[in-house]
C-alpha cells in the first residue's frame, strides 16, 4: 500500500495498515486519535507536513510497531535503538489540531 501525504492511516502493531477519516471529515479531535491509539497521545513530527501520533505510554505495554518504526526511522523522527510502540496514526500536520 502506498501512503499518500495528504491522507490519514492508522497503523497497527500487527502490521495492518488502513486509511483513517476524521469524523467531523477535515480534522481529528484528541478523543478520536486517543481511541486509534489506546492511550494518551504523543505527536511525533515526521516532517514538516507530516505527524505520527503513538500512545504515549504505549512502551509500557503495547509491542514494537515494526511498520511505524521503519516510517520514523527514515523520517529521522527516532533516533537509535529507539521505536514505536502499539498502533500509530500518521497524518498531515492540518489534519490534527
């Protein structure tokens, strides 16, 4: 699957991937990214139009997110041994307010 910058995708741990849509249809609210993640929120920032948002304590207790990781990797948004945990949603910067 090919990611789209101008589009949102929810990426699981498991390693599905699928294209999200704010409810209200332009931008997400807090309570709806804090549902696709399970958890309280970090926005990690992959480029200047794009945005991970993980769960926050997600190291805790989630699993290493291999697909995400990769994408933060090469966006040098992560820096060595470091990973995303659980499901992530990546999105245009816009798109979460």
């Amino acid at each position: 699957m090919k990611l789209l910058p101008d589009k949102a995708y929810l990426i699981k741990e498991n390693g599905e991937i699928c294209q999200i849509k704010p409810g209200n249809g332009t931008d997400f609210v807090l309570e709806e990214v804090q549902w696709y993640v399970a958890g309280f929120i970090e926005v990690v920032r992959l480029n200047n139009q794009q945005i991970m948002i993980v769960d926050e304590e997600g190291k805790f207790n989630k699993g290493h997110n291999v697909f995400a990781t990769a994408i933060a990797d090469l966006n040098n948004a992560i820096r060595g041994n470091d990973y995303i945990a659980g499901d992530a949603v990546i999105c245009p910067s816009a798109m979460f307010r």
